[in-house]
C-alpha cells in the first residue's frame, strides 16, 4: 500500500465481514440508478481534510462488533448532495475486501484517519458466504498471535 493514510470506521449494524458484504451488494445498483455508476461507496457528512493523503492508496478498515476485521481500499471521494442540500462525502471503494488481523477498537462516533503503521496486517480476500469463526474465537487467537 502506497499511503500512509487510511481511516477507520465502525460498520454499525454489521455481524461480520459477509454481511457487510452483503450490504455492500446493494450500494452499487443503487448508485447505478442515482446516475453515478456502478460504484461501492460509503457516505459521509465530513469531507476529509488529507484527501490527498487518503488516495494515495489509503484503506477504509472496518470495525465490526468492536473488532477491526477487514479494509477496504479509497478509490475517490466524490460530493453528494441530498434534498436537504448538506454536502457529504461519498468514498468510493475497491469492490474487492481485504480481510486483516482482528484490532479490537473502542467505540467512536464517525470515522477517524488511521496511520499505517496503526493498521492491522491483511489476512487476505473476503468472499461473500464464507464461514467465519466467531469473534471473540477470532479476537483471542489474534491475541495470542496464532490469527
């Protein structure tokens, strides 16, 4: 990875890294009919100040159940405006998840950048469907260096 730079995001909701997947699937037919293509994106009210950081090949890693579990890579940053006229940020992102060491991570509002060398190593792809261990399995073995 060429960046630095990432930022870090909690995936509210989300049970595990298949889901979030498989949420994901349904974000690009909508932006499809929006108009902006056929694109996986992630919105946000905040507009990154170190843009240029964060496209220099930084990363979104996902927090899911208070655990770092995957990333994904920034491709763009693009404005979206809604009918209430707010600016947002919508981060475009690689289709394509890494999954990575799992990081336990306290709880936070928002999203927050994410130094490199702050950032867990990659296990490898993520596919849709796949088993998973549980978290706290995957949490106690990453703690013990065995994941």
């Amino acid at each position: 990875m060429a960046s630095g730079l990432n930022l870090i995001k909690l995936s509210v909701g989300t049970e595990d890294v298949s889901g979030l997947l498989e949420w994901q699937k349904t974000v690009a037919p909508r932006n499809q009919a929006a108009g902006f293509g056929s694109i996986v994106t992630h919105t946000t009210r905040m507009w990154p100040r170190r843009e240029k950081e964060l496209l220099d090949g930084g990363s979104i890693y996902w927090v899911i159940k208070g655990v770092v579990l995957c990333r994904q890579r920034i491709l763009d940053l693009q404005e979206r405006r809604g009918a209430d006229g707010i600016r947002r940020c919508a981060i475009v992102l690689d289709p394509q998840m890494q999954r990575t060491y799992p990081q336990p991570r306290r709880a936070f509002q928002g999203w927050r950048y994410l130094e490199q060398a702050d950032a867990p190593d990659d296990l490898g792809p993520a596919q849709a469907g796949e088993a998973e261990l549980p978290l706290p399995l995957q949490t106690a073995l990453a703690e013990i260096g065995v994941l």
